[in-house]
C-alpha cells in the first residue's frame, strides 16, 4: 500500500528562524519535537547524515541532511514501513515559511494493518503538536488540534504497556 502523509503550516516567520528550530531536532535542547507529551527523538550522535535513532518504536537513519533546510530519514522500523519522512523549511514568495512534514512508504506485511489503526493517528497527532510546538517558540499564536479519542486511546494502551515493561 502507497502511503503519503503531508503536514505543513505557514508562519509569519524568516526562514533562519524556522531552520533554527530544524536544526535543534534531536538535540539537547529540541526546539521543534513536542517532548512533553511524546517520547522524544533520539540519536546515536548529533543530526548529521547517517545518524541512527528514532523516537518510540518508529525508527530510522538521517539520509540526507542540509542544516537549516531540510531533514530525510529512511525508516529503519517496524516491520513494513519502506520509505521515508522529512522535514523541511520552505520560503513562499509571500514573506512567510512553511514547514513540511511528510511521510513517503510502501507500508507492507504487518504495516498493512498498523499504519493504519495505529502508526497514523498517532504520527498524525505527534506532527501537528510539533507544528504547534514550532508556533509557540516563533511567538505566535499556537494551533494545536486536539487529539481524537482513538489517539487518547491507544496512548493509554501504550502507557499502560511500557508501565509493565518496567516493572
């Protein structure tokens, strides 16, 4: 199954500004990412091409990365997920910035089902709250959806889950 997943919002915001906060992505201060209410992104070193890690259980290796600009990471895990997502810092003739998220797989075998039940809404909640996160550190006016009850759901299940794991 193709799968194409598109996130992205205009800010009244330079370009600088906006891949300042791309380039904190993983960092120890993460400017971006909504660590606060998911696990947060993890690497095995700073951002850079080639860098491992991921957040969760979704992971990946940094495949292309121009400061500033634009990030891809070639998904590594779960089982199934053939393709990539990315960031990226795009200038609009207008004066504003967008910032783009965007997934780009073949989902196959067991991401047939999980991509759909589970992976989606959860990526889907997970961006918009970094795109709200973005707003926040830029000083605007902050946009976070509210989460669906399905989304609400499966975090209790996922909660509930590494609770027992650490026990």
């Amino acid at each position: 199954m193709k799968v194409t997943n598109v996130h992205e919002r205009l800010f009244a915001a330079s370009p600088a500004k906006l891949g300042k906060l791309l380039n904190s992505l993983a960092g120890p201060d993460d400017q971006l990412w909504p660590t606060a209410d998911w696990p947060p992104i993890r690497f095995d070193r700073p951002l850079q091409v080639g860098a491992a890690g991921g957040h969760g259980p979704i992971r990946y290796v940094v495949d292309a990365y121009e400061p500033g600009i634009c990030v891809q990471f070639r998904f590594t895990g779960p089982s199934g997920f053939d393709g990539f997502h990315s960031f990226e810092v795009r200038p609009q003739a207008d004066g504003r910035t967008q910032l783009r998220h965007e997934i780009r797989m073949v989902a196959r075998g067991p991401a047939l089902l999980t991509w759909p039940l589970v992976f989606r809404p959860l990526h889907d909640a997970v961006i918009e709250d970094a795109l709200a996160v973005a707003a926040r550190r830029l000083g605007l006016p902050s946009q976070r959806q509210p989460w669906s009850l399905w989304v609400r759901a499966l975090r209790s299940v996922f909660r509930r889950r590494r609770t027992q794991s650490i026990r």
